[in-house]
C-alpha cells in the first residue's frame, strides 16, 4: 500500500466518523447552551443540573440515530471489502 492509499483510507475513515459523531455533538452542544442560558436568567449555578438532561439528551439522540449509524457503518464496511484489492495489491 502506498502512501498516499493510506492518506486516503484514513481520510475516508475521519470523515465517516465525523459524521457518525456529528448529530450526538451538535444536540448535547444545543442542550448545554440552552441549559447555560437557563442558569445564567434564574441565577442557578448548579453543574449537576445541566450533566443529567446532557447524559439523556445524548442517549435519547443515539437510540433514534441508531439505525442511520448502522446504515452508514455497514454502507463505509461494505465498500471497503469491496476495495481491499486495491490496498492489499
């Protein structure tokens, strides 16, 4: 495998997964503003409040994701069985 084959396969590896992780960031990104906007109004500067609907958020988002994780998993998977022969040559 040359150099550049690896360059590729890795960068095709970086983007799946960027946006296999996109969605999960971009919610619990969401909640935390919303929750930091909510404390700063009310005056409430407890961490603990704003972990737990983080944790659920994140949960929640990779339960309805999960089916377009594995499509998009076994979509990458399937294309790079299919060119192996290109790498291993």
């Amino acid at each position: 495998m040359s150099p550049d084959m690896a360059v590729e396969l890795a960068r095709r590896l970086l983007m799946e997964a960027l946006l296999l992780v996109a969605p999960v960031l971009l919610m619990a990104a969401a909640v935390s503003l919303l929750l930091s906007l909510v404390q700063t109004l009310t005056g409430v500067q407890e961490q603990t409040l704003t972990a737990v609907p983080r944790l659920l958020t994140v949960a929640v988002v990779i339960l309805l994701m999960l089916p377009w994780f594995l499509h998009r998993l076994t979509g990458y998977t399937i294309g790079l069985w299919q060119d192996l022969h290109r790498y291993l040559g």
